[in-house]
C-alpha cells in the first residue's frame, strides 16, 4: 500500500512577495498581478511541480489511474471516515461542495447526511473521475450528487449557493490555490463554512509524503488572504486535521 502513496518532499524555505496585510480585509479581491502571489523555480523535486505559493510547492495531482486508493477497504481504519463526517456538522438540506470529489468516496457519505432536500455538488478536473463518480452514485441509487466539471483556476460554482464546502487532501495540489479559494469564498453564503481536511505535516508519524501534508499554521496563512474567520480545527482524526473556516458578511 506505501507504494500507492503520493511521493513528495520538503519544500525550500521560501517566502511569498505577498503578505496577507496586503489584501483588502473583504473580497475575496482579484490582484492586479497574480503572478505576485506564486514563484516557479527551475530545481524542485519531482513529486513537486517547482511552483510555490506562500512558501509552499505545490504537489502534482494525483491522476484517475489512483482511484482505487481513494475506495481501498482500509480507508475507514486508517482516517476514521465516520469520524469525519460526524464533526462537519452538516444539515438536512445543506447545499454542499465536495472539490476534488474523485470517485464520491466522502460524497456519498455527505449525501446520505444532507438527504434529498440537500445537493452534494461533486467538483473534478478530470472527466473520468466525474464518470466514475456518476457510475457510483447510480450503482447506490443516490439522487442528490451532482458531477461538476471544474478548471484549475475556477470550480465552476455559482456565486452565494453553498453552506458548506470541503476539500480532502486535495487542496495542497492545486495548481491556482489563490484562484480556486476566491471561486470558492465567492460560492459560499454569508456564513458558509469551508473545511480544509489535510494530512497533518506537523505528525511525522503520519505515512504520508510531505508535499502531500499541510500543517494547520500554513493552511490559515492561505486562507488569511479572503474574508474567511477560522472556527475550529478538528484534530482527532487518525491522520488529519480539519481546519474550519466561516464565510464574513461583508
């Protein structure tokens, strides 16, 4: 099973032209320049893409050839999925986006929670995951999980529909981090919530590649830069944290 584990390796000690006192306290705002926000260097490792974005390089994506990962049987004993959707708090009817949803591994679970009055809206960049994903909603009879065709800078949600959106382990590979975070705050209803679940980098412990980690310090340095208030983190999972942010009213 390690060898199916995403590789990666500790990123250069690097710091961002842009400071989060920079940016307007309410947006979230399209810099003039985004190009200020990201370095690319010429040496990184492979498992990186050599693009760093506040201090950190962001890892390749983990293809549809790994979807089987995703659904392996142990899943459940090694992350305490039951315990995740548990803490998320969700609602009958919660309007929810799953980004990076793949095979609609945590998707169905929300499904289930949120019932028919609620919609999962399952975001991916790669039709075939979102083709796996309708197959495996159609093979549970679930209704209420719709397949979104995202971009790398934009997932494609509409503005102020959402009150809950969740990434796991997906954001630390986006390759326009500024870019999708603003697409998703502006999905958000005033008051949604947005959760980060994450590999914790601070747990050596946990057996995952560091570039596939992000510690909850550097998840609320990215997020600092949007109208996002941090709630919570959850930190009782085998592997994860789940870093909870609130949507401002503006």
């Amino acid at each position: 099973m390690t060898t199916i584990y995403k590789a990666a390796i500790a990123c250069f000690a690097f710091t961002c032209g842009v400071r989060a006192q920079e940016v307007p306290a309410f947006g979230p705002v399209q810099l003039p320049n985004t190009e200020a926000l990201y370095q690319q260097l010429l040496r990184s490792n492979v498992e990186g893409i050599g693009k760093f974005y506040m201090g950190r390089q962001i890892s390749h994506v983990m293809g549809h050839q790994g979807a089987t990962w995703l659904e392996r049987p142990e899943r459940e004993r090694e992350e305490n999925t039951s315990e995740l959707i548990r803490c998320l708090k969700l609602k009958a009817g919660d309007q929810v986006a799953d980004i990076g949803v793949g095979t609609g591994y945590i998707a169905r679970r929300i499904a289930k929670v949120i019932g028919p009055q609620g919609t999962v809206h399952g975001v991916d960049i790669q039709p075939e995951m979102l083709e796996l994903l309708e197959k495996n909603m159609k093979k549970l009879g679930l209704t209420n999980v719709k397949g979104v065709r995202g971009t790398i800078s934009d997932p494609k949600l509409k503005p102020n529909t959402l009150d809950f959106v969740i990434m796991v382990d997906v954001y630390h590979e986006f390759s326009h981090p500024y870019e999708m975070t603003a697409g998703i705050v502006k999905a958000l209803k005033p008051g949604g919530r947005v959760a980060f679940v994450e590999y914790r980098a601070e747990d050596p412990k946990v057996p995952i590649k560091r570039l596939h980690k992000m510690s909850e310090a550097q998840v609320k340095k990215e997020a600092s830069l949007f109208p996002l208030k941090h709630v919570e983190t959850y930190k009782k999972l085998p592997w994860q944290h789940v870093v909870f942010f609130e949507k401002l009213a503006e």
